[in-house]
C-alpha cells in the first residue's frame, strides 16, 4: 500500500463510514483515485466462468457501488470482473441512518442499508451507457421492502436490465430486507428462479448467465434443498455467501448492532457453505467464493475449497483498492510456486476437508 494510498484511507475512516463510503465512490467516479489500469493476468489467472472470460478471478461484490456511477473507474480498479447493485423495481430509501458501522479490531463491518438504490431504471440506464470494457460487469437484483410479489420483482429487473449487463445475480439472501430470505426455500426459490429464467429468454438478451447469491447461515438441511433448487433451475452459477447474522468471537464495541456481519469474521463459515455446496452439486455449477478475503492465501483457500472465482469488499474498507492487483498477482505466484498449469487445478481440492 502507498503513502498515498494509506494517508487516504485513514481520512476516510475520520468520517462517519456511510459518509466515507459515499466520498469515495465520488472521487472515483470523478477520476480523483490513483488506478492501475488493466488488471493482473497470465495464462494461470485467465478464468472461464459460466460463459464469461475474466482476466484473473478477482470480482468486486455487490453493495459498493449499489447505483452503477463509478463504472469506468471500477472496470479499471484490478478486477476480473465487477458486480453493482442491487437493483430494485422501484427507487427506495432503505433502512434509517446509522446503518453501516466499521468494526476495526475485528476487521469487519456490519450494514443493515435495506437494498436503498436509486431504482433498476435509472440503474440500468447507466449500465446501457457505459464505456465498452473487456471488464465484465453484472448487476445483482433485489426487490423492493413493500412488494406485494418479490418473486415478481427479480423478474421484472431481469427483463429490463438483461440487455445491459454481462451476468445477473439474484439475491434472496440479504438479511435487511425483512422475510427475504424465506425465497430460498425449495419452492419458493424454484418458482422464483423459474420466472428469472423466463423473463432472462423474453428480454431477446444474449443469454447473461445467472448466479444465485444464498446465506452463510443455512443448515445442512436447508442448504442440502437449496442446492437442489437450483441445479434444477437452469441458472448458471452460485455466490457463496452473502453476510451472516452470526456474531461468534466478535471484539469490538459495535459488535451489537443488527444486520448483516462480513469482513474477516465471516470467513471460516462462509468458506464451509461453499465447500458443502461445491460437495453437493459435485462441481456442476461455477461457484463464486465471498466472504472474509483479505489475502492472497484466503482467494486461495476459497478455491481449494471449491471456487472458480472470488469476489472481495470488506477488506478494500481496512486495505484499499490495492488489495486488488495484490491478491491476484499473489494467486499467479502462489500457482507457480506449486506447479499448476491453472488455478482451476486448485478448484475443489480442499472441499472435503472444509465441508467436515
């Protein structure tokens, strides 16, 4: 990390962190943040994932930029691939203010934003105007808290905004939007994913594959079903996981406040889910791994564990835009070192030993 770089992440954390959060997404979008450029690859870093060819397995997870207004900037962070959102029918508030809180001696956050966006329109009219990039960009879907038919809304934001954007991420596991998460039920979330699938065919869009975003916090039953639902769905891929509600071997003062946990602390479960779903679908699925990276060895771990991908945000909180171009150029070296011709020879090859 530069001085530059350092100086301007203990500034930021001067500010209340939603206020932080907001500053550094406008000095992106103004051209204001020092970039790298192209990202990190090589022959062992390129990545074929449900269709897309990334440059190396480094994504940046839904929720940083929920409104798609710092692409250009973001495409040109490190990347292998990014994801904005989510996305509702309608523009929404969400939940009252304070509603993001930095846990620093855990090296973890906690938000509780409800899915406040600006609405899929307006998203999606950003997503059509952007500049063209070799950088894949998705959009993660929600729906909105006073939904007479959630079920509907992933639907609708499907079918208008599929066009615009390189992959799509249903997300039925945040846990800020109250009952959301009882979509990942069997046949709730069959029926759900069934019309997402549709409304994907009827858009006359050039097929985006379709991830599912699911909770770190299912039991093996639960998750077992899940599984099932959606190898059954015609989707193309998983994110595990989403942000937990756990709050085991927590430290700081701030630990108390409701909504959804990531960081550093969500990354021993959230790498457990993956492995058991990679166990379960027996690799049929590319699953992308989030959830407590910070390092090159945690990206690692995650595909050991079963991943062909990871996606990272908390960290950038403690570690800066840096982080990016660090963890992939330490995936490369860490291939070589052990003689892979691939990263994709690591996917899964841990995954027994991280479901136990």
């Amino acid at each position: 990390m530069s001085w530059v770089e350092r100086a301007g992440l203990a500034a930021l954390h001067r500010l209340p962190p939603e206020a932080a959060h907001d500053l550094s997404l406008t000095l992106l979008a103004r051209g204001l943040v020092p970039l790298p450029g192209a990202p990190v690859t090589s022959p062992r870093l390129q990545t074929r994932l449900a269709g897309l060819n990334l440059a190396n397995p480094v994504g940046l997870a839904a929720g940083y930029d929920k409104n798609a207004r710092a692409l250009g900037a973001l495409t040109r962070a490190g990347f292998g691939f990014v994801e904005v959102g989510a996305a509702t029918p309608r523009a929404q508030p969400g939940n009252p203010r304070p509603r993001l809180f930095r846990l620093s001696a855990d090296h973890a956050v906690i938000n509780r934003f409800g899915f406040n966006n600006e609405g899929a329109p307006a998203i999606c009219a950003r997503l059509a105007a952007r500049a063209p990039s070799d950088v894949p960009v998705g959009l993660n879907v929600g729906a909105n808290k006073d939904s007479a038919d959630r079920a509907a809304d992933f639907a609708d934001v499907t079918g208008l905004c599929a066009a615009h954007v390189d992959f799509l991420t249903v997300n039925v596991s945040s846990p800020n939007t109250e009952r959301l998460r009882d979509l990942q039920g069997a046949a709730a979330l069959s029926q759900l994913l069934a019309g997402v699938v549709q409304a994907r065919e009827d858009s006359g869009a050039a097929r985006p594959p379709i991830f599912v975003k699911i909770a770190p916090d299912l039991d093996d039953g639960a998750l077992t079903e899940t599984a099932a639902a959606i190898l059954d769905s015609g989707v193309d891929g998983i994110i595990a996981t989403n942000t937990t509600l756990s709050r085991t071997g927590l430290r700081d003062e701030q630990a108390d406040q409701a909504g959804g946990l990531s960081g550093a602390p969500l990354f021993d479960r959230s790498t457990r889910v993956l492995a058991r779903l990679y166990r379960q679908t027996q690799g049929r699925l590319p699953i992308i791994g989030v959830g407590g990276i910070g390092s090159a060895q945690q990206a690692w771990d995650k595909i050991a564990a079963g991943a062909t991908a990871v996606q990272v945000y908390s960290a950038l909180v403690y570690e800066g835009l840096s982080l990016v171009p660090r963890i992939a150029a330490g995936l490369d070296e860490m291939a070589q070192q052990a003689g892979l011709g691939h990263l994709s020879d690591l996917t899964g090859r841990d995954a027994d030993r991280w479901s136990a």
